[in-house]
C-alpha cells in the first residue's frame, strides 16, 4: 500500500445459529388437534471484517498520548480499497485514528448483507489494544447502509461511544428505546428519497429522548448529502473536539432543527 496512513487490520469471529421451528403432536385441547414438529438446524462459520485504518503523522512520536477513534461505516455493496480510502479521506485528516471495516458480502445477495453489531464492537474493543485509543472519545459515522450501522450500533455497544454521526440513515424505534447518553447528529439531503424515513427516525429518537440534532441540506440528494457532510469541516472537527453540538451554527447552505 503506498499511503503510509492506512494500513489493514482483520477482526474474525465465529458465529453459531440454531434454527428451530415448532408446530406440534397429536394432542387434544377443547376441541382442537394439535400435532407437534421440531426442526433443527445448525450452522457455524468464521465472518471476517477486514480493516481499512489511518494513524496520524504524529502517532509515533510521542508514546504517551492517547487519540480519539472514528470507526467509518460505508454504504451498500462491497466497496473497492481506494473507493473506501477516498471517503475517509477527510477523516484521515483528523488528529484520530480512523477505522473502516468492510462488511463481508452474504452468500445469500446483497439483501441479506448487514452489518454485524458483536463483531464491530470486537473490532473497536481489538483497536483498544493495539493502538493507544482514548476510551473517553470514541466516535462512529456512517453513511446510507453504513449510516443505519452508526444509528443502531450504539444501542447495542452502549458503552464504547461517545459520539456518533449518521448520513442518510434510518434506524428501527426498537433500537432507540434504551440508547446511550451519547450525542448524536444526523445529517439529511432535502432531495433524499428516503428523506421521510430519516425524519420519522429522527422523530422517533427525539421521543425517546435521545440527544439527537438533525441537520437538512437543501439541495441535497443521496449521494449528495454523503459528499456534503464529509467536507463539513464543522462537522469533521465535532468528532475529535470537546464542543457541544447545539451552538454549532449552520453554514447558509445548511440548517439545524432542534
């Protein structure tokens, strides 16, 4: 690899499934005839995220301080190396350490890929280890399908951020039900086909009380809303700086609700 920023890591687990389906045996209740049916079936196999990760110039130079981690999920599809450099490339830019993994393709098509929360919490925990991170400043930003990952994977790792920032992404009310105190800013295009959905998640987390500001870029469509928000240096500097979200003001080409 010819940046020296970015390097590859690899996280693998295993994951076991039992599937049982239930109907039942010849049984009389009132009435009725029951019959009983039990299907067993039980898989295991090894899941790797192979890494994608950007250490600051200056990491070496002093083996006493300690940075803050943004873990990057990227959208939909399998995207290729330099693809996946290029998006984080503002994030590289932060005095961070930045991880991207990549979601491995399911064998079932591109409707059954998702992210795994257990395995990118192993990855955040595995970067604890081999890197001087600051427990106190780790953040998660994601983008569509990734931006979903960065909504959801808090309520399930509810102690490893402090921060989190999602674009375009939409997240189910059960998942916000019992959310981290964490802070976090979404990020929608006006012209967004799903921008309802965003919205309606927005809402949802609101009622749920958690810390969520939301910011509509007019003009804005899907892809659009991705390139808009990783070049909002406000937005970049947020991640890795003590400021607090809601007296951010708004560049004219943006607008907050609260």
């Amino acid at each position: 690899m010819t940046d020296s920023r970015f390097r590859f890591g690899r996280s693998g687990t295993f994951a076991t499934a039992l599937f049982v389906l239930i109907c039942v045996g010849k049984v009389r209740a009132s009435e009725a005839e029951f019959r009983e049916l039990v299907v067993e079936r039980t898989f295991t196999e090894t899941s790797q995220y192979r890494c994608l990760i950007s250490v600051p110039d200056e990491y070496e130079a002093n083996d006493n301080r300690r940075w803050p981690l943004v873990m990057f999920l990227h959208g939909g599809g399998n995207p290729k190396l330099e693809s996946l450099k290029a998006s984080i490339r503002g994030l590289a830019s932060l005095p961070a350490i930045v991880v991207a993994p990549i979601c491995p393709p399911s064998k079932y098509g591109d409707r059954y890929t998702n992210w795994n929360w257990l395995q990118l919490g192993d990855v955040v925990r595995r970067m604890g280890k081999d890197y001087r991170i600051d427990e106190d400043r780790r953040s998660v930003i994601g983008f569509s399908h990734g931006g979903s990952g960065a909504w959801e994977l808090p309520s399930f790792e509810d102690k490893l951020f402090t921060k989190c920032v999602v674009i375009a992404g939409v997240c189910h009310p059960w998942s916000l039900r019992h959310y981290p105190k964490i802070k976090v800013w979404v990020f929608v295009g006006a012209k967004d086909y799903m921008r309802k959905e965003q919205q309606e998640t927005v809402t949802s987390a609101k009622r749920f009380k958690v810390d969520v500001v939301e910011t509509v870029w007019e003009g804005a469509d899907h892809s659009g809303i991705f390139k808009n928000a990783m070049s909002y240096q406000r937005m970049l500097d947020w991640l890795v700086k003590d400021e607090d979200l809601r007296v951010i003001r708004p560049d004219v080409s943006d607008s907050i609700a609260k």
